[in-house]
C-alpha cells in the first residue's frame, strides 16, 4: 500500500481507479505525468535538467566520512585515519578511498544545519527545507502537508509541460521513514495532490528476476486493439455515476498519464536493468545500493526529473550501537562503491553536465562517542555534497568547529541547498510560489541558492 494512501483525496482516487472502467485497459494507477504548461524559461545558473539525490536514511556520522577531526580527543576522533583525496588540503576518513579519487567532481558542504533531531522531523527538514510542526519520529503523510524538493521539481516539470512517457520523480527502492509504519511526510503530492506522488519503486532492484509491472502493454494486445478499448472506455465512463468535478478532473489526469505510460513504451525500458551489462551492473555493485544507483541513472538518462535512491530499508545508518565496525563492514563500502560508479558513469556518457548528484543523511551524529561505540543523533552540524549541473566541484564550502558540534563557518541550511538545487536546474526561487492546502502561497523555498557552488 503506498504511504500516500493516508490521503482521503488519495482513496477516493483508488476507489474510483477500481470501479472497473480502467480495468477495461490493464493501465496502471501511479499518479505522474504530464499536466499544465508553463514557460520552461530558465533563469538559473545551472545546466542540470535532472537530479538525483542519494539519501542516507538514518543520517550517517559526518565525523566519520566527509569531516574527520584527527586533532581531537580519541572519544571525538574515533579509531578512523584520514587519507588524502584529489583535491590539494582536503582529507577524508580512510572508508572512503573511492570518492576520494573524485573529489575534484565534488563541492563538500560541512557546516548545515538544522533543529530537529528525529528521523522523520529531520528527514522532513531535510528534505523539504523547513521544520515539521512537531519534531517526531511518530509522524505520516498527510494531504496537508508541504511538499518536498522531490515533489517540487516534479510539480514543476509538470507545470512545465513535461511529457516524456516516464515518471518525472522517481523514488527506489523504498520510500523515506522512520520504519514501515512512520512513512517521513513531504515526500509525496501533499497540499498540491496526489496527481504529484512520485512512482515509489517499493521493491529491491538487486532482487533475482527484478520487473516493474504494468510499464507497458500487454504482449498480447496490439496498439490498435488498445486504441479500441480507450474508446470503450470513453463509453462506459458516460454513463458511470455521478462524481464531482475535482473527482472528474483526478480521473481524467490518471488516465492520462498511464496511457501516455504504456504508449510510450520508455518506463518500461528504462525499468528494465537487465538490458545492461553484467560489467556495469558489477562496478555499480550487486546491491541494493548500486542497482539503485544505476536505476536512477537509466531513468535520468530517459528523462526522468528527480530520482531518489533511499540507501538501505529505513533508517539504515542510525549508528547508535557499534557505529565503527556498522560503517566499516557493512555500510559505507557499498555506498563509496556506487557513490563512485554514477559519478563516473555520468561522466562518461555525458549526462554528468546536466545531472546534477546531491548526497546527504537527514542530519550529523553527536561528536562524542557513547558509551556503546555508537554516535547518538545530532543536527547542529552535517555535511551534504554537491556534483554535476554546473556545480563548481573541487571545493569545500564551509567548516565545522573542532570537534565537528557546530557551523564555525559560513553555516548553511537545508533551504539554501534546496535553493542551489532549483537554481542548478534554472528556476528563480523569487519568483516561484505554490498554494498551501488553504489557499497561502508559499515560496518554494526560504533560502537562496549558494553562489560560489557556481
């Protein structure tokens, strides 16, 4: 069941979706594609057309990766050394020897910040650029709800008048939360409806015999045939009964969008990571994490708007309990592995220019060790890295204190790097606004976009 499902607009959607009028099609429900137009003028510094954000649910320890502290106390340091990276005076932790021969791609951020320290009030910070009402990990979607950056740029693709016959926001392999029963809000349509909901893979793409049903026709049914059943359609839905207007208007986006999706034919290709080689599938890695990697660069490469790879089910990287051995043994190597192979398989077919790659958790972890070997939540300073879409790499752009607590330079928020996301993308945050579920406008974000990342 999709998280959104907490929606009533949502239900009423389903309901409606199974009266049997779509049946008539095999089409699938997922609510995405093109609606509205827009100028597409772009005003921003960047080249990106597309992003991909790499989200480390669980918030992973900048100290320990991207900000290492060598001159501080062994409870704060840890047991990690640094190793040099490609960029003249910045160092990295030693787990990390694969993106360290790629930093000069890469603009490291080292002093955001934010006030909320659950995972599902943090995510949602993150992700959305501002506070939750409560700082909470007990929290759901709701159609209230402001919307992430994901669903933003997907809004705007649509408002834009994006029409490509693929999901413009994509989310693989599961969504943001907390655990199954806490889904982070934000991340669906939210105040701006369900017809905005990313396509939520919601399965693992490593998986034996990994296939996304209903991305295309049926081998059985030739175009022709299914032109004469969208006709049938058409009749049967004339004297269907009477629903509302708002109603009407869901429908007749749904149908829409999975037609335009099994017409098109290129979802389904773009889904399908058994048309690359086993030599790719293996440099990203036979994870989860790389396969989600190399998914979100097939459907870039398809046109897809905004792709984001959940690294691991749930909070993965919340490292309260053996925090050194978790991320030597078993999270970061997989991460640095397909971290490094997007990067470089970007590059190499020339999407990198236009793709533009963020990397964060939803906040730091304390810089004191606890009692258990672990680092305890914390969001007074973090990192999040920045490649591709015309961001200047081979920099670092701010600084922690010495023992990584807090901004003692230039402190960022999340709302200044979602500004330089739609600024990567060409949109003049000033002027852009959307409607609140009662009627405000709301900007699309409260920060402006970092300069000198361009």
């Amino acid at each position: 069941m999709n998280p959104a499902s907490h929606s009533p607009l949502f239900l009423t959607r389903r309901e409606l979706l199974r009266s049997g009028a779509m049946g008539l099609l095999g089409l699938a429900s997922n609510p995405f594609t093109a609606h509205g137009a827009g100028s597409g003028v772009r005003t921003g510094p960047g080249k990106a057309t597309s992003v991909i954000l790499i989200f480390n649910g669980g918030a992973p320890s900048h100290i320990d990766l991207w900000d290492p502290k060598p001159e501080a106390s062994s409870e704060i340091r840890g047991p990690f050394s640094t190793i040099k990276t490609n960029v003249s005076g910045v160092r990295v932790s030693e787990l990390l020897p694969l993106m360290a021969k790629r930093m000069d791609k890469v603009a490291l951020v080292r002093s955001v910040h934010h006030e909320h320290s659950s995972h599902n009030g943090g995510m949602y910070w993150s992700t959305a650029g501002r506070p939750y009402r409560v700082d909470s990990t007990l929290i759901n979607p709701s159609p209230t709800d402001l919307p992430g950056v994901g669903t933003l740029v997907g809004w705007l693709a649509q408002r834009d008048g994006f029409s490509r016959g693929v999901p413009p926001y994509v989310i693989t392999p599961f969504p943001h939360c907390d655990s199954k029963a806490y889904i982070t809000p934000g991340q669906y349509g939210g105040c701006l409806g369900p017809r905005f909901d990313p396509f939520v893979l919601d399965d693992d793409p490593n998986a034996a015999g990994f296939k996304v049903q209903n991305m295309a026709l049926d081998s059985s049914i030739s175009m022709e045939r299914f032109d004469q059943r969208l006709s049938l359609l058409k009749d049967i839905s004339a004297f269907g009964p009477a629903i509302s207007s708002q109603q009407a208007t869901e429908l007749d986006i749904f149908k829409h969008q999975a037609v335009e999706l099994l017409q098109s034919g290129k979802a389904a290709e773009a889904f399908d990571l058994s048309k690359e080689p086993d030599s790719v599938r293996e440099r990203y890695g036979r994870h989860s994490w790389g396969q989600s990697h190399l998914l979100a660069r097939r459907l870039v490469e398809a046109g897809t708007r905004f792709v984001t790879t959940v690294n691991g089910p749930s909070i993965t990287w919340d490292t309260h309990k053996d925090n050194f051995n978790a991320l030597k043994n078993r999270l970061v190597p997989p991460m640095d592995q397909a971290y490094a192979a997007l990067l470089d398989d970007l590059q190499e077919r020339g999407l990198l220019d236009t793709t533009l790659v963020v990397w964060m958790g939803e906040f730091g972890r304390t810089p004191k060790i606890n009692a258990e070997a672990g680092r305890d939540h914390w969001p007074g300073c973090y990192s999040v890295l920045l490649a591709g879409g015309g961001i200047r790499g081979g920099q670092v752009i701010g600084a922690s204190d010495s023992i990584g607590a807090y901004p003692s330079e230039r402190p960022t928020t999340p709302a200044e790097i979602h500004a330089t996301m739609y600024a990567a993308l060409g949109y003049d945050v000033r002027n852009i606004s959307y409607a609140s579920a009662d009627g405000r406008p709301i900007a699309l974000t409260e920060g402006l976009p970092m300069s000198e990342l361009f």
